[in-house]
C-alpha cells in the first residue's frame, strides 16, 4: 500500500522568533519513503537539520512576523495490513537489560512514575508478565480516561490524568509509561501518524498521534492504549521520555496558531 502523508501548520508571530519542528518520519521507516519528506516554509527561510539525543530528525529555523506556513509532504510504502502483536515476549529482569534501555525506567517530566508505583503493583503486579501485563495496562487505561479534546492541557501529567481520568491520546499514553515503567518495564513514549485506513466510516478530522513503545523479548514493541486495537499505516515520527522531548514544534516566543492540517491517505492506484 501506498499512503500520502503530511502536514501544515500556520503561525501569526509578532516578530522574528526561533523555533524547532519535529515532523519528519522517523529513520527506521525513512527507507519507506518515495521521497524525502523534506520541511517546506512559506515564506522560505534558511533551515537548519540536526539529530536530538533520541536520533531523532529536528528542523531549526527563524520564523519572520507575520503569517508563517511549514509542514512536509510525503509518500510512504506499508504492508497495509492491520499490525500483529507478539503473544509471547518475555520480560527482563533489569539486571539483563540492555544499557541503553535503563533511561527508559526513570520517571520523567510527564511520567511520574515514581509517584504511581504503589498504584501500579496494586493494579497490575499480580498479572502475568511480559506481554499480558501490559495489555492489561493499555486495556485499564482505555477505560480509565475519556478521550475529550475541549479538556486538553498541555502540562497535564500522568499522576494528573490518573485523578482526572480525562485528557486527549498524549495522556493515555503517558499513564500508560508510566505505569510500565513503574513495573520495570521500559518504555518510550511514542508520536506520529495512525491512519484510519481500514476502519469504519465516517472519520474524524486526522491529527497526529501518541502511543508508546515497550521493551520485552530483546526489542520494542509499539502498544496503543488510546486507541487500544490493531491499526494499519501507524508512521513513527518521534521517540522519547515523555511529551517533553519530542513536541511537534517547540516555539521560543509569543505566536498564535491559525491553521493545523493533518492528511493520512491511501493512494489509489
């Protein structure tokens, strides 16, 4: 399958003002893409690409006052077919993991899981490990939080969206970290783009997604708990601790958003 992805985002700023976008498709699917998935500015303004500590793929640019346009455009190969979980994938005991895993047992700016432990052995420390335990996290938060956009918050945490039990796809997986980590599990939290290729009509408006990815069997998994069921055309962009290292654009100044377009389309032959 071929899908055409992309997306645009308008700004008014009031003067000249920095700022970081994280919007292209990640290097482990990058040998999917047709074409680089190059970030395009309207007006054009020099930009500057570098690899964060994560390896992920960042935009540096200067944004002049007024009306400014970015986004990318892209075309990306998929098998087109819904995603197949590994049933058996054992857990580690954490003196056999792999170094570059530990980072991913902290607790971070939105995944307190410090704060959540208790919690976590209580909900879920009697279940099976490995894969069963943590689709018995991603099916309890499912449930726990209401998905509801006009709730939304940028600084809500995990510990918050637990007494809240409201927030958008970003807090269900930051309990969903949270709560994994808790059980010594490791797990990064996961954005980019899932289709709704595949499922019943009509379809909201499109926007990017969060989900995580965990540590079990030797190599990560990828767990939805927002949307808690198997997708086809899930594109990562972006991997990190938390919300926190991987905004979609991080602006150094005042600026008003104006437009926000998300497109994941299957490309009809």
């Amino acid at each position: 399958m071929r899908i055409h992805i992309g997306c645009e985002m308008s700004f008014d700023f009031p003067q000249e003002t920095p700022l970081i976008a994280m919007l292209n498709v990640h290097y482990s699917r990058a040998s999917d893409l047709e074409r680089p998935d190059f970030l395009t500015s309207n007006p054009p303004v020099p930009i500057e690409s570098y690899r964060d500590s994560f390896g992920n793929w960042c935009n540096r640019l200067v944004a002049p006052p007024g009306r400014f346009t970015f986004g990318t455009d892209a075309v990306i190969r998929d098998s087109g077919t819904f995603e197949m979980r590994e049933l058996m994938a054992w857990q580690h005991e954490v003196r056999d993991l792999p170094a570059e895993t530990l980072l991913f047992l902290l607790p971070s700016r939105f995944c307190e899981s410090d704060l959540l432990a208790s919690e976590a052995w209580r909900l879920f420390g009697h279940m099976p490990s490995g894969i069963p335990r943590v689709q018995a996290v991603c099916d309890f938060v499912h449930n726990h939080i209401v998905f509801d956009y006009g709730n939304a918050r940028v600084t809500r945490t995990a510990a918050e969206a637990w007494r809240e039990r409201s927030g958008v796809c970003r807090d269900f997986a930051h309990l969903a970290v949270t709560f994994c980590r808790a059980l010594n599990i490791p797990t990064r939290y996961c954005t980019g783009y899932i289709s709704d290729i595949g499922m019943p009509k009509p379809w909201a408006s499109m926007d990017f997604c969060a989900w995580m990815e965990v540590y079990l069997g030797g190599r990560w998994h990828a767990f939805d708990p927002r949307n808690n069921a198997p997708r086809i055309g899930r594109i990562l962009i972006a991997s990190g601790r938390d919300a926190a290292d991987v905004p979609l654009t991080h602006i150094f100044g005042p600026g008003l958003l104006t437009g926000f377009k998300v497109w994941t389309d299957e490309v009809q032959e």
